[in-house]
C-alpha cells in the first residue's frame, strides 16, 4: 500500500492547569493562541496556517493523548484504516465535527502501542511569518518532529520504514549493528519522528522549530528572567545527530518539549542513513555534555486510542545503555 503521509503535524497534550500552561507556553515561548476555553487552549507557531499544532487539554493527570499525521488527501484515510485493521491494531473513527479544527481523523495504536491520528483537513488561519511585531519569547514557528521511548527500537524502525513509508536520516546501533534509535522522516529534513530504546511507549519529548540560534539564546534569557530556571533541562548545545541545535524544557506538567534549529535537507533519493556507534559522544552532544538522569528516567505516559487509560510501559528488549541520547 502507498500511504501519502505529509509530516508530524499537531499533538495533543493533557495538563492540569492551563493558566500555567499559558503563561509557559504563551507568555513565555511566544506560542500564538488561535483559541481557548475553560478547558482547551489551542496554539500554533508564527509560520503556520494551520488552526494549531498544539492542543493542551484540562485534565486530572498530565498524559499525552495523541500525536497526529497529516495525509494528502481523505482517501488516504481509508487506506490507512485497512491497513491498521488487516494487522489486527486497534482504530478508531472521529468524523468530521468531533474536533475542533480538524475533518474526519482516524486514531490508531501504532505496533509500539502509541497512540496515533491521521487527518487530511484543518481549518486555517492567518500566517504571521511577518508579524515581527508580535515575535517573544522563542518566537517559535512550527511543530517540527515528535521523540518517542520504546521497547523495540528495531520493531518500530521496520513498521516505520516498511510499512508506513518512512526514511531513515540517521541511526545509533551497536556492534552487530543492532539498532538502539533512529531518526525517520516524512517531510525532507531530519525526522518527524525518533524512537530511542528505553521503557515504554512513552512521549519522550515534541521538538519545534525555531528560526535561528539566537531565538533559542534569547528564549535561555527570557526563560530565566520569567523564573523558569529550573524547567531548563538541557542545553543549549549542538547535537551530532541532525547537527542541530537544541533547548530541552519541561513545562509545569513535566512533559518535555525541545526548541530546534540547524537540521539539513534529506530529499535527495540517493540520501544514506547516517551510522554513529553507541559509543560516540559526539552524537548526543557534539561538544560532548552528559545529558541529566532524567533524560533517561522521566517521560510522558501515553493513552490509549480512546484517550482514557493510561498504556502500562514496558521494559525494553535490549539492556538499557545509558548513552544512548536521541534528540
């Protein structure tokens, strides 16, 4: 089957309070508000048309409901619904209406047990790429690309790549080549999403782009005058992988989200994966900077397809290797 996956485009978020959450992601990082209501606040980024790429949910618990693809056309839809049921995956149908924003979407649990969406409309708005005047904090501009833990690093990296179409950009593996993460993408840059072997499923973290370094140096300064210290996790640094460069935060429900820049084209059709050996430092941090325990220990617990119940995490299949980062 040929699936017309676009690229990562919109997650969805449980938070327990959503003033927090506005004053982080919205006073803070400069996400734009495209709506809001007692219980849900939608954001998106400056360059992008789309209704949101972020969508916070009130909630009891902190989780992450969904993470979401955007396929070329609703035809697409179907053939993804087959095929998720022909493997014996749990589906579910939202029509159109069901969302805000957003046409009839299909939910699945992808062969790691996460929490899946594909839709092929949403509502637009107006771009403000040039609305320099209302640019703060990041001034961040699109959702970009979505970090997963699970148990079967190589599992996923063959459904991925196999089944659903995907690229791979760059790879971590061991001697015998036994791979402990991969970046793959859909869109021609780096990766829309990574998986990194570890307990799981679990949302490690969800990277947005920024347009320059400096946004990100100046988003440290605005971070740390606003109080925010102590949510700066990691960085700033340049990674080896994807020689980007990277802020990780946790925002005030622990879930973790990475501010990014610098990747590299990779649409080329004689485009190769790019081998690093787990023991290289370079990779995680090309300047070589440990990453803190709880890179490794603390993620966002996952739902089910039908966003009630929490999916019990796992242990991993290979033995847990402390350097393996992925951004």
């Amino acid at each position: 089957m040929n699936f017309n996956i676009i690229r990562a485009a919109r997650a969805v978020l449980h938070v327990t309070d959503l003033e927090a959450s506005r004053k982080f992601y919205v006073d803070t990082l400069g996400f734009v508000v495209t709506e809001s209501n007692d219980n849900h606040l939608y954001l998106r980024g400056l360059e992008e048309q789309s209704h949101h790429s972020l969508l916070l949910k009130k909630a009891a618990e902190p989780a992450l409901e969904v993470l979401s693809y955007r396929v070329f056309s609703e035809s697409d839809l179907d053939v993804l619904a087959e095929f998720f049921t022909d493997k014996g995956l749990k589906t579910k149908w939202l029509e159109a209406g069901t969302q805000k924003a957003v046409g009839r979407a299909l939910r699945v649990e992808d062969i790691s047990g996460l929490p899946l969406e594909f839709y092929a409309k949403m509502d637009t708005v107006e771009r403000l790429l040039q609305r320099y005047d209302l640019y703060k904090g990041a001034k961040v501009q699109r959702i970009d690309h979505f970090n997963c833990m699970v148990t079967n690093v190589e599992k996923a990296y063959d459904f991925y790549i196999k089944e659903l179409g995907f690229a791979c950009s760059e790879y971590t593996a061991s001697e015998g080549d036994r791979i402990w993460a991969a970046w793959l993408h859909r869109k021609p840059s780096v990766h829309d999403v990574a998986f990194m072997n570890g307990k799981g499923p679990c949302l490690h973290h969800i990277g947005f782009w920024l347009s320059d370094p400096m946004s990100l140096i100046h988003a440290c300064d605005v971070l740390a005058a606003s109080g925010y210290t102590d949510s700066m996790e990691r960085g700033p640094g340049r990674h080896g992988l994807s020689n980007a460069f990277f802020l990780y935060l946790r925002d005030p429900d622990g879930h973790r989200i990475e501010l990014y820049n610098g990747d590299y084209l990779t649409s080329d059709p004689d485009f190769n994966p790019i081998r690093w050996d787990i023991n290289d430092k370079r990779r995680q941090t090309f300047w070589g900077h440990e990453a803190p325990d709880s890179w490794f220990n603390e993620t966002s617990t996952v739902l089910d397809v039908e966003g009630e119940k929490a999916v019990p995490a796992s242990e991993p299949t290979l033995k847990q290797h402390k350097p393996t980062f992925i951004i």
